[in-house]
C-alpha cells in the first residue's frame, strides 16, 4: 500500500501540471462535476442556506433573545458539559481500542475490530433504548450502579453516555491508520537510547500520534454535539437540567415557534462549521506530519 | 499490511501491560458496544419469540418497515449515483474550488439531523421557501414521503462518495488513462476499467448507507409528522412504541434495524477479507 501510493505521487502532480480541461485524457468530467454541482445545490446547500436566510430575517435583537434565554444557555451547558465528559473517555478509550487492535494478535481481534463500527450501523434510536434498558432503575446496569447512589439514566451522565456511544468509531477509525505506520523500530531506537516505557509512550508515540487523535476528538466532539436519537431516551429531558440544545429546536418545531428554532439551529450549525474548520486544520497538520521524513 | 509481519512489540506491548491492557478494552467495549445490543435481544424476546413476530405483524409495524424499505430503495441508489459522480470528479480530477467542493460533500456528517430536518422544512413546508408554490399547485413534500426521502437523503449523503475517494486517489489515473489511450470511451472506460477496480469499496458504501438510510431518526422525525400507519418510519415506529409503554413491540422492531446493522458489520467483514486490506476501507 505504501509503495502504491509513492506510485501515485508524480502522476497526480503530471495531471496538475495539465491546467483546467485542456490535455485530460480521464473521460467525465463535466458530467461526474455537473452531477455533484446539481446535487450539492439543491440537496445540500439550498436547505442550509433557507435556515440561515430565515435565522438573519430574525433581526439582531430578537435573535440574541431566542439564542441567550435562559432556557437556551442551560441547554448549551448540558450538551457541551456532557460532550466533553463523553469525547474525554472515548479519547482514553478509543486510544487503547485502537492500539490493541493495531498492535496485539489475539484471538477475537477481527471482530473487536468488525464490532467498533457498531455504532455507525446501528440506527442512534436503537442505541437509546438498549442504553435506557440497561441504565434504567431496574436494568442490568441501573440496578448495581443504583444501590451505590450513581444515577446513569436521566441525568447528564445518561447524556454523555449517549453520546459516547455514538460517537467512538470516529477516534478509533483516525487513529488506526496512523498507529499502522508507526512500526516500532523508533520505540526500540528510543529504548536502545535508555529510556523508559512512560518516556517513550509520551516523548515518542504520542507526540505522532497527536495530530490524528485531535482530528479523531475535533470529529468525535461534533457529533456529540449534534447527536438527537440516542440522547432523548436516556436524557429525561427536562428543561434547565436534562435539555439538550437539539431537543429544544425540535420542541419550538413541535410548538409552531419557527423563528426560535430557526435561531437555535444556527447556533448549531455555526458551531459544526468551527468545529469543521478545527478539524481541517488539524489534519492538514497531521497531513504535513506524514509527509515529514 | 497489519497480517504480513507479526505485530511489533512496541512500549506497552511486553510483560504483564499486554494482557491487561487487552482484558480492559474487551471488558469495556463488552460493557459499552455488546451489552446494549444483547439488551435488545433480551427485551425483544423476552415474552417469547411468537409475541415478537405478532408485534411485527401489526399493520402499523408492518407499515412502518415498508415505508423505510421504500425509503431505502429510493435514497440508496440517488446517493450511490451522487457518491460516484463526486468522486470521480474529485479523485481523478483538479479544478478550482475542488477542496471545498470536498467540504461541501462531507458537510451533512458535520451538521445535527435535527438541523437537516429544521432547513428542509424552511425550504419545502408551509411557510417555507417554496411553500406558496407548493400549496397552489397541491403539492405535498413535507409530512409527506418526498419531505422523509428528502432529508433522509441530505443526512446519508456523504456515505458512498467517502468510501470511494480516498480508494480513487490511491488508485490513480493510470489505468484510465491506458484506456482511453487504447481507444475505449468514457462509459466503457466506466464499467470495464473504474468500476472492478472500487466494486469493493462501492459495496461497502453502499451497505453501510443503506444502514443509516433505515436507521435515520432525528432528520425524519422532524419532517414526518408522525402519522401513525402512514409517515412513522421503523425508526419512529420504535420510538412510539416505547412511549406507548409496549416495551416488548418497541425492542421487537429495534432488534429488526439491529439485525439490518449486524448484516452490514458482517458484510463489511468479508469485503475486508476479500480485498485483504483494512486501510482500503477505513478510508479516513
């Protein structure tokens, strides 16, 4: 794979030296870029630019009171408390996921690796009430956690629960590739060097790896952010305490009050667009880091 | 690459480290990833598997499965023809705005289901952007089947086209461009060149779309307007359940969409073992 893509290197840099259109000799281009063009305008672009044109004719005064309620602030407190508390252990956890998967043989480690993407295949209303039934008072879970005074279900915990569910395969799946590259022969050359294995996990290792688990938590973070069908079962939903912030654009919908979910979803939105911007710039980082001899 | 050479043995990969590190992940990903999808299984049979199949049977459930079947037999194929044309424009090509073209494609994994839902319903309901168009020529999108595949598509745009851009890339140009040189046209170019060298990664595109498709919840329930029987896809149909208090006919249809997720875990598996390398498919 690594020789296939050092193959591929100088012919992408002959069809960059052939300028726009003239000298392609791929067919399709105008009918693969006009099908994407087509499809990108009115299915993905078009709905989130009538959102931001409906949110604008607010008018700023309006707009700040929808999007500053207390009610507002509360729900942006529970959602990004609980997607800090869920990206914090899904970065532990799917760090050491990924690490036992690329470098331990054991029995069972292809479906280890089969079983990370459950979350992607599982639909997230699923996720919420297998979660809420184990986490319940009487659950599996609920009960023993219950008797030691830890309240999971309704709670913020429940929450972040939720969330870091739905969201581990994108630390793990960031992480792994990178991990595959890194072959072990710099931890002997550290070792060889004297140090020890705390010294080398964190002068060595994870200096590498840091660009791909920050690209992996920036991904994984979004998603808590945004996460609905997972979260409401288990959330208790109640405002001030348990709302999370897309709940509350979903209630104002429920309540015919457009122009309030309207404000609501462009703060939702404006926040995936920075968090889409961190990521980027960390993986053009991760991606220079490759590139480094 | 991983199955040629035998894992190296890095900081943490001697001594007693080995063995619990590995014990501690198998635990939790037990406790966090396998528990809630044995807790399915349980609660779906736990009054017997003749109780299970009889709330499938129900004409709302029924209902409810077919109208995300024909969900996914309308948004699957759109998103397959879209996740090609766009990677193929993006892999194989350089033009202007090529990169946010990129972002742009990849942009509804960023956004929250329950901000798709709001945006389509601004631009096709009532008091939307095409509303008045709509009303007078008696047009009905939203809460409606069009308004459930219209979001459902926004949602699982991005699914094939991420699969098969980075596979392109590794790929490169080179036996495309022996085809044309040899004299074949760009649709034989397609089917008889492109089209054998990504069939895997399409695959597993395709099948892990058509999961989410199924699964689809936060974008539906905004558009759907829940009507019982008719817009309540299986997704939303286990929500109503569940808060209708028939736990056993809500875990029922669940472990329906759960089986639909092992399916495409299991075919993902084979592909990877087919096309004998991971990193193909990962496609990060």
């Amino acid at each position: 794979m690594g020789m296939g893509g050092a193959g591929a290197l100088p012919r992408r840099r002959l069809s960059t030296a052939g300028g726009k259109g003239q000298g392609r000799v791929v067919p399709g281009f105008r009918l693969s870029l006009g099908i994407t063009l087509f499809y990108a305008a009115i299915i993905i672009c078009l709905p989130l630019a009538t959102l931001i044109l409906v949110g604008a004719r607010l008018g700023p005064a309006d707009y700040w009171a929808v999007v500053s309620s207390p009610r507002a602030l509360a729900s942006y407190r529970v959602t990004l408390g609980a997607a800090a508390l869920a990206t914090m252990f899904n970065t532990v956890y799917g760090f050491a996921l990924a690490w036992v998967l690329v470098r331990y043989e054991f029995p069972g480690r292809r479906v280890l690796d089969a079983i990370v993407d459950l979350p992607f295949a599982l639909p997230t209303a699923v996720a919420g009430v297998a979660l809420t039934a184990i986490f319940a008072k009487n659950g599996w879970f609920g009960e023993p956690l219950g008797a030691l005074g830890i309240k999971v279900a309704y709670t913020p915990i429940g929450i972040a629960l939720a969330m870091a569910f739905t969201s581990l395969p994108f630390i793990v799946r960031t992480l792994q590739p990178v991990m595959e590259e890194l072959d072990g022969e710099i931890e002997e050359a550290a070792r060889t060097l004297g140090a020890g294995t705390v010294t080398i996990f964190f002068r060595v290792v994870l200096p590498i790896l840091v660009p791909a688990l920050l690209a992996g938590v920036s991904l994984a973070f979004a998603r808590c952010l945004g996460e609905f069908g997972a979260v409401i079962f288990i959330a208790g939903n109640q405002p001030y305490s348990t709302e999370i912030t897309a709940l509350l654009a979903f209630i104002r919908i429920e309540e015919y009050d457009y122009p309030a979910a309207a404000a609501i979803a462009t703060v939702m939105l404006g926040t995936a667009f920075v968090l889409l911007v961190v990521t980027n710039a960390v993986q053009a980082l991760a991606r220079r880091h490759e590139l480094a001899p | 690459m991983s199955q040629a050479s035998p894992p190296p043995t890095g900081a943490a990969g001697r001594g007693w480290s080995r063995p619990v590190v590995i014990g501690i992940v198998l635990l939790v990903t037990a406790l966090v990833i396998g528990a809630p999808v044995a807790a399915v299984f349980v609660q779906a049979l736990s009054q017997g598997v003749g109780y299970a199949l009889d709330s499938l049977a129900q004409p709302d459930t029924r209902a409810a499965i077919w109208l995300s079947i024909t969900v996914a037999i309308v948004v699957v194929p759109i998103n397959t023809v879209f996740g090609i044309a766009a990677a193929w424009a993006i892999a194989k090509f350089r033009f202007p705005g090529r990169k946010l073209l990129l972002a742009i494609v990849e942009l509804p994994f960023s956004v929250s289901p329950i901000v798709a839902g709001i945006s389509y319903l601004f631009v096709y309901g009532g008091q939307g952007l095409f509303g008045p168009f709509l009303e007078a020529h008696d047009l009905k999108i939203m809460f409606a089947l069009p308004g459930i595949i219209l979001a459902t598509t926004f949602v699982t745009a991005p699914f094939v086209a991420r699969e098969l851009i980075p596979l392109m890339q590794l790929q490169g140009n080179g036996d495309e461009e022996v085809a044309a040189t040899l004299g074949a046209h760009g649709w034989q170019t397609f089917f008889r060149v492109t089209l054998p060298n990504i069939r895997w990664g399409l695959l597993y595109g395709v099948v892990l779309c058509n999961a989410r498709v199924l699964g689809e919840f936060g974008a539906v329930s905004i558009v759907s307007g829940n009507i019982r029987g008719e817009t309540n896809t299986l997704p939303l149909h286990v929500e109503l359940l569940y808060h209708d208090y028939n736990a056993a006919g809500a875990f029922a249809a669940a472990l329906v969409l759960t089986l639909v997720a092992l399916l495409t875990l299991f075919v993902k598996t084979i592909l990877e073992r087919v096309t004998g390398s991971a990193g193909a498919l990962h496609g990060s």
